[in-house]
C-alpha cells in the first residue's frame, strides 16, 4: 500500500525519454537535407504523476509510448533547416498531450564541419500558457 506524502511542486513530476536517434532529412545546407543524417532527442515532459502513482492505472499517466511516437513523427516525417525548428516542433507536438504540462527537448546532430566535433544541440523549454517552467 502506497504511503500518502506531501508533494514537491517546485520541480513537479517528469516522464523522461532519453537517448532517442531518428534518421532525419534535416539541415540549412541541400547536401544535409538530400543525404539525411541521425538526430538526437531527448526530451523531459512535465506532468502531474500523482494519479497514475496511485492506481497503477495506464489511463492515469502521461503515455510514454504515444510521446516517443510523436517525436518520431517530427523528426523523419518533416524537413527543417535549423535543429531550433525541430525542437520547437517537438515541443509543440508533447504539448498537445493533455496531461503534459511543459517540456524540455534536446535536439542534437552530428554537424558537417572539419575538424572534431561530437554533436551541436539546442535545448528548449516550453510551457502551456497557464503553466510556467
């Protein structure tokens, strides 16, 4: 039996996907865009966990299955030029989730540069209107 215990709002409750790799047709230059590159995303969606905590209940949690979907859905099905537009745009998908409340996504690939660079990322917070971060 689960013990009943005050909350911390501060930071709230957070379903976490990390370390997802899509093949994605994104980039500023043609080359980038026609070959395709692996892209990388984490994100952090906040969400009231409390419900679900305490009746076990899939139909009381934030669906982590139906967000990777989403993410998937931006990256290799729609064509950015800047990491920033695929973040926004994943921001924007997690966000139509009626149990998430705000995210932070992580968007990152391995850039066309010479010269040794692991990854160039971007990192985004976003927030329903009535919510803050």
């Amino acid at each position: 039996m689960a013990r009943s215990y005050n909350r911390v709002m501060d930071g709230g409750d957070w379903l976490v996907l990390e370390g997802m790799q899509f093949f994605g047709h994104h980039g500023d230059v043609p080359a980038e865009r026609e070959l395709g590159s692996r892209v990388y995303v984490d994100v952090e969606v906040r969400t009231d966990t409390a419900v679900a905590g305490r009746s076990d209940e899939l139909g009381d949690a934030l669906d982590y299955v139906r967000c990777y979907a989403r993410v998937r859905s931006v990256v290799e099905d729609e064509h950015f030029h800047l990491l920033e537009a695929i973040a926004e745009n994943i921001a924007d998908a997690l966000l139509e989730e009626p149990r998430a409340l705000a995210v932070r996504v992580r968007v990152a690939k391995e850039p066309p540069l010479p010269g040794q660079i692991r990854r160039c990322a971007v990192l985004i917070e976003r927030a329903r209107p009535d919510q803050g971060v």
